[in-house]
C-alpha cells in the first residue's frame, strides 16, 4: 500500500469509466454525476488509472515516472508499447552470459545506482515494493563481504568434514549438510584454498563491484519480488556493457550469518535474495550459448463433475 490515493480532475475527467474498470483494488466508482470517485482510505499505488486515463485527469502524487536515469536516456513520451518487437528483446536475453573472470575496471556508481533504478521496473506482489538495492560501488566493499562469506564456509566445512557432526545433523536437522558435503564441499574447500592461500577469489570471480538485492520479509511474496527485479537489472546490464554473475553462495551465507546483515546494514525485516557482481568482462562470447531442449506441458482440464462447481454443489 501506498500512502497516497489517486485524485480525480473534475474538469479533465470525460467519465469514460477505464480507470474503474482497471483498479485491482476497486476503490474506485462513479459518482451520480458519472465522475470516478475514491471509496477507500488506503491503495496498492499500482498507478494503472493514472496510466490508462487518456485525458490524463487521474494522479497519483505518491508515485514517480521520470526514472532520472543517469546514463540512460528513457522515452517517457507514450508507454505505446507499437514499436516493441520480440527479436531484440529475445537477443538481449540470449546474450546475457554469466561473468566469471572480470577486468579490475571500476564501475562508475551512477551505472550501479541507474541499475537499481530500472530493478524497480519489475511487478511485485500487491505492489508492494518492498526491494531495497544495497550497492557495493568499490572493491574492497566487495572484498570485506567476500571476507565474511568465506568465513562461514570454512566452519561450515569444518563442521561438514566430520562424520559424527553429519550424523548428529541429519538426526536433529535432516539431511541438508550431509547433501553440502556430497555436493559442495571439495569445490567450496578449494575456493577457500585459492582464498586464503593464494589471494584467488574465486567468489566474485574478481568482480570490482557488487549490487545486494533484498526485500521486506513483510511483503506478500519478497523473494518473488527480489528476483523479478534481479532480472531487470541482469537484463538491463547486459544492454549498457556491464558483466554480471549471480553469486548464490553469499546469499546462502547470509541466511545464517548475522555479522553479513550488520555489514550491509540490514534492516531487521529485511532478507536478502539475489547478491549480483557487476564489472566489465575478460572473455566476450562469438555466439549464442545452447539451452536444453524444452517440451512444454500441455494440460487440458476435462470439464467433470470432479473439478467443476455449480451454485448447488461444491467442488469434491
């Protein structure tokens, strides 16, 4: 919800009624002179009757729409969507490779802070918006959570190297850390060798910036709404030349690690879900990487007794 409700030009308004039929929240209804009127004291602030209006007499003060992007020049004119195609937009999908060996370039923040601008782009349930971007803008911002990472897996490793610890956790916990042990724990006891042993970093895979996506454990779907926004922002990165990776395992670390919290100055509501290393690329690809083969499911519901319901019966 947000704090502001949507106000209504008496004058602008031609009683054309589309601002009442796209309200989610339907709070809007027409007065006995035919002009839309607020009938509750709280809204989702989706925006839809401010955007749909075409006499522009619907707005909400509470909402913005110029971006003020930085490096990035935003049509704002008309939100006709006529000249989208499908072709470039599937091309920057297939193009957007993940970075595992990226240049010390730095970032600049304006580029960081535009990307976390155009993640709130994406849906959220009941609009909550409820994401916040945390920006790491420099190397050593990323190298002191790299740090902390790193130490909640060497004790974890620890703990997974010893066979009595497994048993004692698959018992009290299930079996989680027995299936870390057979899945991660020689490859995260190398990254933690390359770490501490030869300055490698094999977690952020040397990239000179980071951007913490997390969001409100309040909000009706929060990691829904984390990653949709990751995805604008991936997306958005591969069109202005910046790499990234998704680096799962901080995400993980930070599940059972206060001190990550306290470094990123987490509110205590809040629960971070996709952590993405930003830089420039080492390595750029010739073509198109291949993806398996996909055979949709095709589902179609016969129309029984079973699953149908009637005014006189429920369904069984």
């Amino acid at each position: 919800m947000v704090d502001a409700l949507p106000v209504i030009d008496q004058e602008r308004c031609t009683s054309c009624g589309l601002c009442i039929d796209i309200c989610p929240d339907r709070i809007l209804a027409a007065d006995a002179g035919g002009i839309p009127a607020v009938t509750a004291d709280s809204c989702m602030g989706c925006g839809h009757c401010a955007a749909v209006c075409p006499a522009e007499a619907v707005s909400m003060s509470g909402l913005i729409t110029d971006f003020e992007l930085i490096n990035v020049s935003a049509p704002l004119a008309s939100a006709s969507r006529e000249n989208l195609e499908t072709g470039p937009l599937l091309h920057l999908m297939r193009s957007r490779r993940s970075c595992r060996a990226f240049k010390p370039d730095h970032v600049k923040l304006s580029l960081l802070t535009d990307l976390a601008r155009i993640g709130t782009t994406a849906p959220s349930g009941t609009n909550c918006q409820g994401w916040q971007f945390i920006l790491l803008p420099e190397r050593r911002d990323v190298l002191a959570l790299g740090e902390l990472t790193a130490q909640f897996y060497r004790r974890l490793n620890r703990r997974a190297a010893n066979p009595m610890y497994r048993l004692a956790a698959r018992l009290f916990y299930g079996g989680r850390l027995e299936n870390y042990y057979h899945r991660y724990y020689r490859t995260v006891k190398k990254g933690l060798a390359d770490w501490y042993e030869k300055g490698r970093d094999r977690l952020f895979h040397g990239a000179p910036a980071a951007i913490v996506v997390a969001a409100d454990s309040s909000s009706s779907c929060p990691g829904e709404d984390a990653l949709l926004a990751t995805q604008n922002m991936l997306l958005a990165a591969e069109s202005m030349g910046i790499a990234t990776c998704l680096i799962g395992f901080v995400v993980e670390a930070a599940k059972h690690d206060q001190k990550i919290a306290e470094l990123l100055r987490l509110g205590s509501s809040e629960t971070i879900y996709s952590v993405i290393g930003c830089g420039y690329a080492v390595h750029s690809f010739k073509r198109y990487a291949g993806r398996k083969a996909v055979s949709p499911r095709i589902v179609t519901i016969e129309q029984s007794e079973r699953y149908v319901t009637s005014d006189k019966k429920a369904v069984k």
